[in-house]
C-alpha cells in the first residue's frame, strides 16, 4: 500500500467520523428539543393547576368567582379587585400556553 492509498484510506475514515458525527448531534438535538417541550407543557400544566387550587382551596374566593361571572356589578369594591386579579391570573396563563404553543413546544392534543 502506497503512501497516497493510506492518506485516501484516512480521508473516507475522517469522512465517515464526520457523518457518524453529524448524526449523533443531530439525535442529541431532537433529544433535546423533546425535553424542553415536555418541560413546558409540565410548566403550563402547572400554572393551570396552581390557579384551579388557588380557587378551590378559598371558598370566598370560589364565590366571588361565581358571583362575578354571574353578576360583576352586584361585587363589593374589595370582591372586585379579587376578581379581576384572579381571573388576570388566568389570562395571563392563557397567554402564556399561547405563546409557548406559537413558539412550538407545546403541541395540541390528540
């Protein structure tokens, strides 16, 4: 084997080094992009589940909400700010879960 030989020999073993190469990132980013999705859907998830608490655990609360989406008009000054502070929560979750899904990392269910 002749000195030119070897050196072809070592560029298609660089080459094929470079596709090996290429595919292992290549796994490792779509490893990666799967794990920030799952970690954004769990941080969604739990926004919604944090606020669904928030209102559940508080039964004053529960029924300004109630009363609100009834009749916003018929709550005190104080039910009020409850209110729009809690149902501002919410949107801004909402808003959000948008985001996030608009960015792709959240994908709608089947």
């Amino acid at each position: 084997m002749s000195l030119n030989d070897l050196a072809n020999l070592g560029q298609v073993i660089g080459a094929l080094a470079v596709v090996i190469s290429l595919i292992y990132v290549v796994l490792q980013i779509r490893q990666n992009t799967n794990a920030v999705r799952s970690a954004t859907a769990q941080t969604v998830h739990e926004h919604f589940s944090n606020w669904y608490n928030l209102v559940a655990a508080d039964a004053e609360l529960a029924q300004i909400a109630a009363n609100g989406l009834r009749d916003y008009a018929s709550l005190s000054e104080p039910e009020k700010v409850r209110f729009v502070a809690t149902f501002m929560s919410f949107i801004s979750y909402s808003q959000n879960a948008f985001l996030k899904w608009r960015e792709g990392l959240l994908k709608p269910a089947l």
